[in-house]
C-alpha cells in the first residue's frame, strides 16, 4: 500500500507516540499510540498493509488478521480526516 501524507500534513514524533495535524481552516489534529506509530511509518515507508501486519503481529505478539483489520480502520481514519492519500495503481 502506497500511503502519502497529505500536502502540509505534519507528523510530529515523542515518546514512540506521534500526532498528525493539518494545514488550513479545517485543519485536523489526530494522535496516534505505539502500535498506530509504527504501523503509519511502516507504510509511509512503503511497506505493503501485508507485511506491515506481520512486522506489528510478530512484535506485539497478536494476529495478523487483527493487526491487518486495524491497518484499514486507520487508514479509513486518516483518510475521512484529510490527512493522507492512498494513490491508485
């Protein structure tokens, strides 16, 4: 999965924890825990949804089905809350 942030999103990191804001009027502010952390920056780094999930799955200890399902409901999240882009293809 090809995930970008979206033009003048920030992500600001601190105690393994990190917070997204936008830019704008209608800008939005999202905090993420450990595990969201580490999933975003695995796919902003170009990891697939798939191999993400076994990288959190085999270091937390929980399935990968569970650690996939929570990957698509940030991302839903991050998306609804216009802060990153999914390109096609």
């Amino acid at each position: 999965m090809n995930i970008q942030l979206k033009r003048g999103v920030v992500l600001r990191e601190a105690d393994g924890q990190s917070v997204l804001t936008g830019a704008g009027r209608r800008a939005a502010y999202y905090r993420l825990n450990e595990v969201g952390t580490i999933c975003l920056k695995l796919l902003l780094e170009g990891s697939t949804r798939e191999a993400a999930s076994h990288t959190v799955a085999e270091r937390y200890g929980v399935g990968a089905d569970q650690v996939r399902a929570d990957i698509d409901a940030l991302i839903d999240n991050l998306r609804s809350a216009d802060l990153v882009k999914v390109p096609r293809g």
